[in-house]
C-alpha cells in the first residue's frame, strides 16, 4: 500500500526479489488513474518488462532485407549492420542526451505485442522531462524508426536540448544536411566495396513546426550527431522522430531514395503503429 499518492496518472512497478533481497526479471509494469474518491487498487502482472541490465541481450530487430537493427536497453543500436554479422556499421549508434545528460538504461523496457517489430524504453526523468524511446523497424527492413517521447507533467514550459549520437565505422559524408535543408544525411565508404554499409539519418520533415537546431557530419570523422532545441510546454507531450537506413556497401543511391521517402512520409510503413495522438505530438515533420 502507497499512501500520500498526487491524484491523476500513475505507474506502478513490480519486481520479484531473490534469496539475497535483489530483483530478478522479469518485472512488470501498469499505468493507472488515481482521484479524489478514494483508494484505487492497481494490479501488476509480472512478465510485460524487463530489467535495465547491459547483461541482457540486445533486442534484434532483424528485417527481410538481411540487415540487423540491434537495440539495447537504452534504446541505442550496438553494432547494426547484417544480421549474418558480414557487415558492421556502429560503435553504438542513435544515443540519447537530453541537456547533455545520457539516457540511461530505464527500469522498464517494453517489447511490443506478439507479432510487431517496436520496443519501448522508460520512462525516465530528467529534470521535470519524462523521456521515452519508442523503437520500430518494419518486418520487410529497411529502417529504423525512433520517437523520442518528451512529456512535460509540471506547470512551466521547459525548454530542452535533445541531442541524438552515433559513431560509424563508414566515414565518407556521400550527402550533407547542408544538401537536404537539414532533413538528412547518408554516409558511405566512399567507394570501398570492403567496408560498412551505405548509412541513412533522416531527422526532419517537410512542412515540419520544429527543424534541426544543429547537425554535425564531418568527413573522415566518425562520431556524428543532429540535435533539436525545443520548448516542452506544460502539462504536454512533444515527440521528436527520427530514422536509421542501412543498405548494402555500395547501394548509396538506395539510401538516399529511401531518405526522401522517409522525409515526405511516402514510405508506407514510415507512421506504421503509431496512435493518431502520437502522430499529433511529433513536432519535426509534417504529418497530415
């Protein structure tokens, strides 16, 4: 029992405990509603979550395409590449900060329903901001989809700066943001048939409220990165979305089609399983 609990929204943990008093996974997690009427009972099942712990395998999204979107419990990509490991294409890719703060490995981490291909992490408090990665790749492959869920439960705006890191093995900036009016990027070996995929980051939209406040893609360097300034106001929810593409060594043209695709939401499974709400709240691209 939990006394002295704010009315509204809640969530509730559960965890089982081990001889020595630690928690052992799986865990479980539920949201509920508390009002003034009085005491509201929340039941927990055990089993929907998972612990944050770097011992526990990555989740692997792996597509029809052959490649791999390896996720790990804080919503980063380890190593990508194909999922038959004959390609690698990150140092740890796609890491969160929010005002310079990493996103660490949250207590729940949620595989979607039987049948679907998203993963979600959090939430996770960062000064006011509860932030919560919401992980997609399409059975078929193809790309990567992040939604960086920042929900604002205080009475002020708050403005924050959410930066998204990777460090790539490919090194050869095949086209700037400077080419796409800060929409995307693509990364490739520049020519070598030996070497990593052909990389994707698309990070804007056409027609969008919100356009990348800084990106930085540097040839011959691997850490790259885009990041947003935006205002959360009080009491809501901005989404920023983002993607990943990979494409065999030498399909730069590939990447960069499905860039534009990803960009004016052509794609088909570009929105696939997101809430009408959530389509409403993603700030940086038009979605109509």
């Amino acid at each position: 029992m939990f006394v002295s609990v704010p009315v509204g929204n809640v969530r509730v943990t559960g965890v089982e405990l081990d001889s020595f008093g630690l928690f052992k996974p799986p865990l479980g997690l539920t949201t509920g509603t508390l009002d003034a009427s009085g005491p509201t009972t929340i039941n927990v099942t055990i089993g929907n979550a998972s612990g944050p712990s770097w011992s526990v395998p990555p989740t692997n999204l792996d597509g029809g395409d052959g490649f791999r979107y390896d996720i790990a419990c804080d919503g980063q990509e380890f190593v990508g590449g194909t999922s038959n490991g004959s390609l690698r294409a990150y140092f740890g890719a796609f890491n969160l900060f929010l005002n310079s703060n990493s996103y660490p490995c949250p207590l729940s981490i949620f595989a979607g329903p039987a049948g679907t291909r998203g993963v979600d992490f959090g939430p996770f408090g960062f000064g006011g901001i509860e932030v919560t990665r919401k992980v997609f790749s399409p059975s078929a492959g193809g790309f990567v989809r992040y939604l960086e869920v920042l929900s604002n439960p205080t009475h002020a705006n708050l403005p924050v700066s959410v930066k998204i890191e990777s460090g790539l093995i490919a090194t050869n900036i095949a086209v700037a943001p400077s080419d796409t009016n800060s929409t995307y990027a693509v990364v490739d070996s520049g020519g070598q048939v030996c070497c990593p995929p052909a990389l994707g980051f698309v990070f804007g939209g056409i027609g969008a409220g919100l356009a990348a406040s800084a990106t930085r893609f540097v040839n011959q360097d691997q850490n790259i990165w885009y990041r947003w300034d935006v205002t959360v106001p009080a009491g809501k929810t901005v989404i920023l979305m983002h993607f990943g593409i990979q494409r065999d060594v030498t399909d730069t043209n590939g990447v960069q089609t499905q860039a534009q695709a990803l960009v004016n939401l052509t794609d088909p499974d570009a929105l696939d399983g997101m809430s009408a709400t959530e389509k409403s709240e993603v700030v940086n691209f038009g979605i109509p």
